[in-house]
C-alpha cells in the first residue's frame, strides 16, 4: 500500500448548507510552568495560613520518621526508649536539613526526611555476625548503632563529592524530557508497597481515611460555597483528625482486645509506645551513642543505597518544581541540592538517624493537593520538626497515628508525583515509535526486574537471588536492582542516548529542542527567580 493511503484529511469537511467548514482540533497548550498553583514558590500564602500548611506536612512526614526506625531498633536490640529517641533524632536531623535544602540547596520547597532505600544495607549490617554474639541487648543496640553511623558518614562524604564537584550535573545534563518521565513517575509508583499493602494491614481503619480524604479533598468543595472552598487545601488535616478519632474510638471500646499482635500493632493508637517511653525534652546530639566503627564492605552497600536515592530525589526534585510552578531544575541546581542532601545524609550519620536523606516524594504530592509550592510553609514545617523533636511528648502524640492512616494518604499523594512525571510527555512526540519504545520498555522493566529482585529477597532471608561469598556486593546487587526508579532510569536514559539524537527529528521526538534552554542555569532568565541563593536576609524573608 502507498504511503499515502495511510494519511486521512479531515481538516476540511462539507456542513449541511454545502459551504466548506474548517474544523482544527487543537491539543492542549504546552506549558512549561503548571498554571493553576495558587502560591507558587516565591509566593507566600498568609501566616496563619502558611502555619496551618507548615503543620500539615509536618504531619506527613512523621509517617516514614517513626516506619524506618519501627523496623529496624527492634533488630537492634533496642526498646520502646531507644526507639523514641532514635524518631525524635530523626525528625531533628529532617528539620535541620530541610531549611537548609530550602535556604542552600535547590532553593525547592522540598522536604528531607530519611530514605527507605536505606532499609536493606542497614539491615544487613545489625544482621551481620560480629554482632550476633552480643547477648545484652543495650550493648549490641550501641554496637550496631555506631556501625551504622560510619558507615552513613563515609557514604555521606561520598555524596557531598558527587554533588558539589558537578559530578551529577553531568549525569542529569543527559535527561531528555523522554528520559526524565520514568524517573518523576516511579519515584512516586515505586513506593507503591508503602501504600495500600500498608493501608490493609487495618483496612478498617486506613480505607475509611482514603475514602474521607477523596471525598474533603475532591468532592466536598463542590458543594461548598466560592468564599469556603478551601477546605481541600487542609483536607489532610481534617481526614487524618477524623480518622484518628475513629481508630482511637475502635481502641477505647476493646475492638482489638482479642486481635492478635500484628493486627493490634497496625490498629491500635497506644501500641507503639512512644507517648509514655518519649522524654518530655531530649535535645540530639551529634555521637550520642558513642564513637562510629567502619566496615569498608557495609559502606560500599551503603553508598549503593546513596546513589539509588539520588535517581529518586531528582525525579522528586522535578515533581516539586512543576507544583510550585517553577521552570524545569537547571543540572547545576539539583547537582546543588544533592550536595546539600549529602550534608543531611552526613547530619544523620552524626547524630545516629539510622539512614540517610531523600526528597520526600509524599510532601511533593501534598504541593499538588493544596495548589501551594510556598518555600516559606516549607520552612515552617521545618520548625514544626525541629519543635516537636525537642518537646518529646508533645512529637510523640502525634507519632502514635496508626501507620494505615498514613498509608491512605499515601495512596492520593504517590498518584500526585507519578502524574507529574506524565505532564513531561506534552514536551515529547508521543506518535514516533521510538519514544513508544523506550517508554514502554522502560516502564515494562521498571516494574519487572525490581518485582523479581524483591520476590527472592522475601523468600530467602539472606542471600536472596544473588549468592556470592561477600554479603556487601549482595546487598549492592539488590539495592539497585529493587529499585523501580534506578531500573527504569538507567533503561531509559540508555536507549534515549544511544538510540541516535544526531538528526533534527529524533531530537524533537524526546523533546530536546525545548529542553536544551534549560540545560544551562543562565539560559532562561527565571532560573534568577525560583533558584538563587539568598545574598541578604530580606531575600527570603521578604517582611523585613
């Protein structure tokens, strides 16, 4: 067939009067800063507001603060204290680096707060067998804490180098619009097991909230009047209040008297243990638990999960940037933002935070929910940290939310980022077959090869999949390849730089031609706007 048999005019048809009629159909507009943020990153919203906004991510992020060391202290050897006081130097530490992120780094307002990734090579080093003849438990809980604390200063110090020396930037300089979709869309679909898996541990409790969240966050303002549609700007707020309630009503009336441990420990409001083991003041301090040991080969595992954490911090770091409707990061700004992550990773290691920093993918999601990308509320919430890391009772009444609820959350706030990473493909010719490809073979992939990775690391406590002598190149191999984020990354910026850019066309169809302008911090005058360091104190305080 002709090539030409393939190509149907429609531009142009007959009306019932005979006259020809024009008839375009128009796509959408590209944009490249997302219109309809109310507050965008400059812009602050109304103190009390912004206080209100501030609260509700302090909120959010207390859920991966208390999960991480929940998992791990027990492993330890340590006790309802020591875990307390492992959350609250957890949440100091996310303070502190996320005002500095905010001041110093990408200049986003983006939430820091410990990596999940972290999880596997912190594991293995309390598993490890130099510990396993410790029998006192508060003696092997130092022990392995001061080995985890090396090695996260050792892969901190490996971090720093990589940001600040514009060893990333060369990295994210590679990134096509094409190529850049994977990465935003799986550092939010591939924290899915913390999810709904995590929802329907109580799924009395956590399905309640996910249906009372849609409901304030979507429908209600609806029916509300123009002058009260803001209440889906705090609907975080009011679902987790009234979720809360409920399950603290399921508590009180014995519903899970009779449940067994796991069910109860998912359900219930006063079984973590922090409101009555939390000190009322604890200020952290940097080697609280002693001086750190390093181990060469848990510190090469380590840096594995660093530099998977990177891949998911810049695809979060592009997410927070299209909801506080800023122009794309500039490669120098988030090779900034990682050496300031490095520092937090380093802030951890000091104090003993168990693992190291991550833009926070639910915090990102929370800016599209509310339509406000503020700096400022993000530097609030910051306060709220540090305060309430400080004042040990007051954080741990909030710690003790059932987990589920924070889950349900999740399940809104993920979808949030994993979109975002879509709005990139406007920039890209979704009608060539090689972007299909390397779409759709890089989303195949993502999900794939880590859903493999993690089957047999279920199954096999130790070794897993990988069954070589040294444990640190196991635990390297299955940091990377569990990741859906660096599994789709790698696969698609390989085929997108590979798969021939020389000629006009095949740049177009992954979107360079209109990505190149900010490839450079100086090539669009915006950059001066949304990410340059503050020169005086009336730069990001603007009241004064």
């Amino acid at each position: 067939m002709p090539q030409s048999a393939c190509i149907c005019n429609t531009n142009n048809r007959n009306d019932n009067n005979g006259n020809k009629k024009a008839e375009e159909f128009q796509p959408h507009p590209v944009k490249e800063q997302l219109p309809g943020v109310q507050y965008c990153v400059n812009s602050p919203p109304p103190w009390p507001e912004a206080v209100v906004l501030g609260f509700q991510h302090y909120l959010l992020t207390l859920g991966i603060t208390v999960l991480i060391p929940s998992m791990i202290v027990p492993l330890m050897g340590g006790g309802d204290i020591e875990k307390a006081k492992v959350i609250q130097t957890s949440l100091f530490v996310s303070g502190l680096s996320t005002f500095l992120q905010s001041l110093f780094g990408t200049r986003l307002p983006s939430v820091v707060v410990g990596s999940y990734t972290y999880v596997i090579p912190t594991t293995s080093i309390v598993l490890s067998r130099r510990y396993t003849t410790i029998l006192d438990p508060d003696e092997k809980f130092i022990q392995t804490m001061r080995g985890i604390q090396g090695a996260i200063i050792i892969t901190a110090c490996f971090q720093i180098l990589i940001g600040f020396l514009g060893l990333w930037r060369n990295v994210v300089r590679f990134l096509s619009p094409l190529s850049v979709v994977p990465v935003v869309t799986f550092a939010g679909i591939g924290l899915y097991h913390l999810g709904f898996p995590t929802l329907a541990k109580c799924v009395e409790v956590g399905l309640p909230e996910l249906i009372i969240f849609i409901f304030i966050s979507q429908y209600l303002p609806r029916y509300m009047k123009a002058k009260t549609h803001r209440c889906d700007r705090f609907s975080l707020l009011f679902s987790v209040s009234i979720g809360w309630l409920y399950a603290l009503f399921l508590t009180s009336t014995g519903v899970y008297n009779k449940k067994p441990p796991n069910t109860q420990i998912s359900c219930r409001t006063d079984r973590s243990g922090l409101i009555r083991t939390a000190p009322w003041i604890y200020m952290p301090y940097p080697f609280q638990w002693g001086s750190p040991t390093f181990n060469a080969g848990e510190t090469f595992a380590m840096m594995a999960a660093s530099l998977v954490s990177l891949f998911e911090s810049t695809g979060t770091f592009f997410a927070t940037a299209r909801y506080g409707s800023a122009t794309p990061v500039p490669p120098s700004v988030i090779s900034r933002g990682v050496g300031w992550l490095g520092i937090g990773t380093l802030l951890n290691g000091m104090f003993g935070s168990l693992t190291g920093t991550t833009a926070s993918v639910e915090n990102a999601g929370l800016l599209a929910l509310t339509k406000v990308g503020s700096r400022r509320v993000i530097q609030i919430s910051a306060g709220f940290m540090i305060f309430f890391s400080v004042l040990g009772k007051f954080g741990a009444v909030f710690a003790s939310i059932p987990l589920p609820i924070v889950a349900a959350l999740y399940c809104v706030l993920f979808g949030y980022v994993a979109s975002a990473g879509f709005g990139f493909l406007q920039f890209c010719n979704l009608n060539s077959f090689r972007t299909k490809f390397i779409l759709g073979f890089s989303f195949f992939m993502g999900i794939s090869v880590p859903q493999y990775f993690r089957e047999y690391y279920h199954v096999q406590s130790e070794h897993g999949h990988v069954h070589s002598h040294s444990g640190w190149f196991n635990d390297i191999v299955t940091v990377i390849f569990m990741s859906h984020t660096m599994v789709a990354a790698l696969v698609a910026l390989v085929l997108d730089c590979s798969l021939s850019r020389e000629n006009d066309l095949t740049r177009k169809d992954s979107g360079l031609h209109w990505w190149e302008k900010f490839s450079l911090y100086g090539s669009d005058v915006r950059n001066d706007e949304f990410y340059a360091l503050p020169c005086r104190l009336d730069t990001f305080f603007p009241s004064l």
